[in-house]
C-alpha cells in the first residue's frame, strides 16, 4: 500500500516551452502534496505544499508564475514548470500523506528527471 | 527553523560489514523518517520512527525524541545497500512540511 507515481518519469523540453508533471497517490488519498526539487549531489528541497482545492503554498525563492500548482482531486497534484529554461533542468519528486491516517508519514513518488534543451 | 544534521557524509564499507548512521535534529518532532534514495533517485521508505526502535531484516532505527536523535543501523552491509540515506522530520507546531538532512553517501564495496 501507500504507492505514489509520477509521470513522466523523465523528460525533454526546448527552451521556453511548459512541461507538465503529474503526481498521483495510487491507494489513498491525500489532502495534501508536497513538491520537491534536487540537484545533483544535493538534499532534497521543497518547493510547495500542494492543498487539495486551494491555491499552493510555496516556499521563499520558489517562483508561483513559474511553477504551477494544480491540486484538483484528492489523488492528484500537477506542476507545470511555465518558460523553462536550462537552469530549471533538475530531478522533480512530489510526496503524499494520507488523509485518512493519524500518521504524518509522507510517500515519495519516484521522481521526474527535467533537461530543458 | 528546525535544522536537520546527518553524519558521517560519507562512508565506506568492505561487504559484510556494520554501520551507524546518525541524525541529529535541533527540535521537538511529530514525525521521524529515514529514506534510502536509489542510483534511480526513488526514495525508499525505510522507517517511519518518531520515537522509539523498530527493526526490518538487517536494518534497525532507534529514536531517543528526548535528547533528539536517532540511529540507522546496517548490519552485513551488501553492495545493494550502497545509496544515500537521508533523514527527515517534521517539526511540532502545525507545519507538515518535511524538512531533510543532507544525507550520508555510502559506498559497500565487494
């Protein structure tokens, strides 16, 4: 139990274009998401917390124009990486806390390696 | 906010051989996890510890939430225990977010 999957696991973009990633808990539900970015050799970092209809909250630095959070059912959350440019190149992993567990143990998807071109 | 200190950064390891890999963390926590991250980048739920001592196959964690540490032990390390492991909590006081230890590179040599 307790699985969570991304798509795509990677991929390839030209400058300026918009890539989307999705997020999805597969056998719970999750009110909330978190949205992590790592680059090579390095902890991971969060970016947003992802609400289940409502807007995201996202960390100081982390750009909300550039990085689209859409959290529109209790099974999925999407980032949109908007314009991307070489220096959003990076490994992408979303995680999820079930909702209906008293627990605070989060899920980790497996992660979206991101090269923009 | 609250800090999250792993040690050693890196290690190295014949086969066969025990390790202890350590956390420390600066305040009170809700939760406790410790992940094994892949050559692939998955993040493998190893624990879930907030306190106490759990125990799965050749891996062990203890957490003393008092004095605000916990302990990853692997015992007759195998080459496929070569990743970096993290440590996570999430700190008392409402907030969910996980915040994360820089890791501990270990390299099980054959």
């Amino acid at each position: 139990g307790a699985v969570v999957s991304q798509h795509p696991s990677w991929v390839i973009c030209k400058s300026g274009t918009s890539v989307k990633i999705e997020c999805r808990s597969l056998d719970f539900q999750a009110t909330t998401m978190f949205w992590y970015r790592q680059f090579p050799k390095q902890s991971l970092m969060l970016m947003a917390t992802s609400n289940e209809g409502s807007k995201a909250t996202y960390e100081q630095g982390v750009e909300k124009d550039k990085f689209l959070i859409n959290h529109a059912s209790l099974t999925l959350s999407t980032l949109t990486v908007t314009s991307a440019h070489p220096e959003d190149s990076s490994f992408y992993i979303c995680s999820a806390s079930d909702s209906g567990s008293s627990s605070y143990e989060q899920y980790f998807g497996p992660g979206t390696r991101l090269t923009v071109t | 906010g609250i800090q999250v200190e792993q040690s050693p950064p890196d290690l190295i390891l014949q086969e066969g051989a025990n390790s202890t890999l350590r956390c420390n963390f600066s305040d009170s926590v809700n939760n406790l996890q410790w992940f094994h991250q892949n050559p692939w980048g998955q993040l493998i739920n190893l624990f879930y510890i907030p306190s106490g001592t759990k125990q799965n196959g050749r891996l062990s964690a203890t957490t003393v939430a008092t004095e605000r540490y916990s302990l990853l032990y692997i015992s007759s390390s195998q080459t496929t225990d070569s990743g970096v492991y993290f440590c996570a909590v999430i700190a008392q006081g409402g907030s969910e977010k996980l915040v994360f230890g820089k890791g501990t590179k270990l390299t099980v040599n054959p």
